[in-house]
C-alpha cells in the first residue's frame, strides 16, 4: 500500500537537520508497517523493538540514559550491531517507557548519527501529561487512517488518479461513475489498513466488518487499560454518542445529550482523552472569519467527528447495502453525516489542521471554515447533487469571501469565486484553489 507519508519518512532521512523522529496516529492506522517498510526499503537492516509488556526492554533505559550503552545493549537483543546510519531504529509504542522518550533527547544531543523513529497508539494521550519530555529534541510526523487517494491508489488506480490529475474539468462520465462508486465502498471499508487490504483482497463486506469490529472492540478495552479508572464509563458514554450526534439537524455536541443532566465538568476530561488518543476530532465554532482564526473561537460550542468513516458506519449499524442503494430517504440524516465526516478527514488530510465551523444564531451554519495560508475558505457540504446553500449565501453576503467552496456529488464546476467540487475529487482541492 503506498502512504502519502513515506515521502516526509525519506524527507527526514535525507535532513541534516534530522532528529529522533516520533510518528503519532490512533490505533491500527498502519504505524508499525509503514516505519518498517520504509526501514527496509531505504536502510540496511531495521531494529524493532516494541515497548509493550517489554520488561528487558524498559530496564535497558532505567539505568541511566548514556545512549552508547543503551545501543551496545539494544545491539544483544537485537542479535545484531546497530549500525549508525545504516541501522534504522524503530521503538515502537514508545509511550510505555517515559525513560524511553527522555533518552531521545540525549540521542539527539549525543548520538545524532543513529536514526531513531518511534510509534505508538496513545502518544497523544502520553504527551499531553507532565513527563521530562524531549521538548525540541525530536521531530512530529501524524499517520491517519488512508485518505480517498490513497484508498484509490490501493485499489491500483494510479493511471485514474494521474488522468484525473491533469484533466479535472474534462472527466469523462465513465470515470464519475467508477469515482462514485469507490467512494460509496470508502463509506463502508473506511482508511484503516487492515480493512482495506481485506476488502481489496476478499471483496467480501462481512470479512470487512469483521475487522472493523475487532478495531472498534480493542478502542473500547483501550478505555478500561489506559484511562483513568473513574473515566471509563464516561468514555463509552461519549464514544456510543458521536455517531447519534451527528445524526442530529443540530449536530452540535451537548453534554446534557450524552447523560442527562450532565455538564462540561463531568465528561470534558474523558472527552479530551478520546480526543488526545486520535479517536475523534473536535471541530471548534468560530464567531468570526478573520486572522488569525484562532483569537475567535467560541470555545463552548462544538462538533464531534469519528476518526474514520468505515468505523463510523460500522459503530452506527448502517447496513453496507443501504450506503450502496440509490434509496437513500431511509438514512437522509446520517447520510448527511457520512458526508461532513468525510470532508473533514480530507481536509485534516490535506492540510494537517482540523478546520471550524460558523453559525449566525439560528439562521444559518457553515459546516466548515477552513484556512489554507492567507485564505479563509468557507465550506458547505451536501450528501447529494443538491447545492441550494441559504447559510453560505448569508456568510458570502457578510463577509464576502474570495473563495467559497461546495461539496457534494454534483460535477466539478468554477462560477467566479465559488468552487462546485465532487466529494470524490476533494483530495485535489489545494490545486483548485491554487
């Protein structure tokens, strides 16, 4: 499978200013198979070592924190001399030994030359605690489930996505047609890894949820292992929430919808770990579009998406033949929520950066305000081919922006300074606004 994050791997390599590197990303998104793909494709032998459960591992790093004894010992239990330069190190779910994290610091200070990745499910959930963190001693890279492109590349339609590149307002109906009809199985299979490879192998979709549910099980005993015991219940509370809330007309997250009576005081810290752990994506309201967008936040109200869309399908029991029918008027809200979910993670994809959304009282709502550079982009989204947007006209007429953007199945299309983009075609967006 190719991950449009192997080339920031060989970009790192090739850095003379390379650091210990550390590879976020929720659960099963494909850290461990990326980091040592790209070990054996770019290095001459890779040392994995996994932290979990890993007692003789962790002791290597109790003693003290001189890395050429840390190396000569990683060395025996790797059976093999680590190289500097040749050797890629790989310490996978790092956030099991915080001595582990810290002597990365003293690698990059003492040992630059050895190259050092890392990798691990609940980094989020690690980092944001108070630990003797290596702070400006390593590099960031955020992996995520498969994006539309590269569910498409797995799919081997590298000639379609390099056509589609070159001809964007000259498709064929053909390739609408094949394009929508991948995006209905992403719907269902979603971007994690192992999903994808069983769908693409098995074509069979109770293979496929079969993993899913794996996924979805192992999220939840995730709860019960790493969080905090007093939290657990409110996790699952939230986490069986989110697919409800964006059913909703009104999707904005409310506490008191979660558990009656409850407030932000009750659940926000086990909203934060779910958040922190890459399982969902808070999406901020703004009061206004200006820069820096930050400064305008209206921190009491929210929107909660799931962190890939198969899952989301799946958690909600949305039947793969209802997302493949064209009857869609017996799941019109949430196939609605499919959509803005979906545009999300792309967006998150396309520009590292979860957007906002806007609302003016009860009259209208922009589903997402999103900054690329200098611009603000407003963005309205739409499951079908219908494009009738009062509220994006209402901000248009308000703030007068110089690009507005709508999504949905209709074909690609540009009026003056409004953008008419398929979903399919949305991981080409920055190209567009370029």
């Amino acid at each position: 499978m190719k991950r449009l994050l192997y080339k920031n791997l060989i970009e790192w390599k090739n850095s003379k200013d390379r650091k210990p590197l550390i590879v976020k990303g929720v659960r099963q998104c494909g850290k461990t198979w990326l980091l040592k793909e790209f070990g054996k494709n770019n290095y001459e032998d890779v040392a994995y070592f996994n932290f979990e459960g890993n007692d003789i591992l962790q002791e290597r790093f109790e003693q003290d924190l001189d890395v050429l004894r840390i190396i000569e010992e990683l060395s025996i239990l790797n059976n093999k001399i680590i190289k500097p330069g040749s050797t890629l190190i790989i310490f996978d779910e790092i956030q099991f030994c915080n001595k582990a994290l810290t002597s990365l610091k003293y690698f990059y200070e003492n040992a630059p030359e050895y190259h050092i990745v890392c990798a691990g499910s609940l980094l989020g959930i690690t980092l944001s605690k108070p630990l003797s963190f290596p702070v400006g001693k390593v590099d960031f890279l955020d992996l995520r489930p498969m994006n539309f492109y590269e569910f498409l590349l797995a799919n081997d339609e590298q000639m379609l996505v390099d056509y589609l590149e070159k001809n964007m307002n000259n498709m064929q109906i053909t390739f609408e047609n094949k394009l929508v009809n991948y995006l209905k199985y992403y719907y269902i299979v979603g971007g994690m890894p192992e999903v994808v490879d069983k769908w693409i192998e098995s074509k069979d979709i109770e293979q496929v949820e079969k993993i899913q549910d794996t996924i979805l099980n192992s999220y939840e005993l995730d709860f019960a292992k790493h969080a905090p015991l007093s939290d657990t219940p409110k996790l699952s509370l939230i986490w069986d929430y989110i697919p409800r809330e964006l059913s909703r007309e009104n999707s904005k997250f409310v506490y008191g919808h979660v558990k009656q009576g409850a407030r932000a005081k009750d659940l926000e810290d086990a909203l934060q770990w779910l958040i922190s752990a890459g399982l969902c994506y808070k999406v901020n309201k703004i009061e206004k579009p200006n820069i820096p967008i930050s400064s305008y936040i209206n921190a009491q109200n929210f929107k909660i998406y799931m962190c890939d869309v198969g899952l989301l399908r799946r958690k909600a029991k949305v039947d793969a033949s209802i997302i493949l029918s064209n009857d869609t008027q017996i799941y019109t809200e949430f196939k609605g929520a499919m959509a803005e979910n979906f545009v999300l993670l792309e967006l998150i994809s396309l520009n590292n950066d979860t957007p906002f959304y806007w609302t003016s009282g009860n009259t209208a709502e922009v589903d997402f305000i999103w900054q690329l550079k200098d611009k603000i982009i407003p963005i309205e989204v739409k499951s079908g081919e219908n494009l009738g947007s009062r509220s994006l006209t209402l901000y248009r007429q308000k703030y007068q922006p110089k690009i507005s953007l709508k999504v949905s199945m209709k074909g690609l299309n540009i009026q003056e300074n409004i953008i008419n983009i398929p979903l399919y075609l949305l991981w080409n967006l920055k190209k567009l606004v370029k």
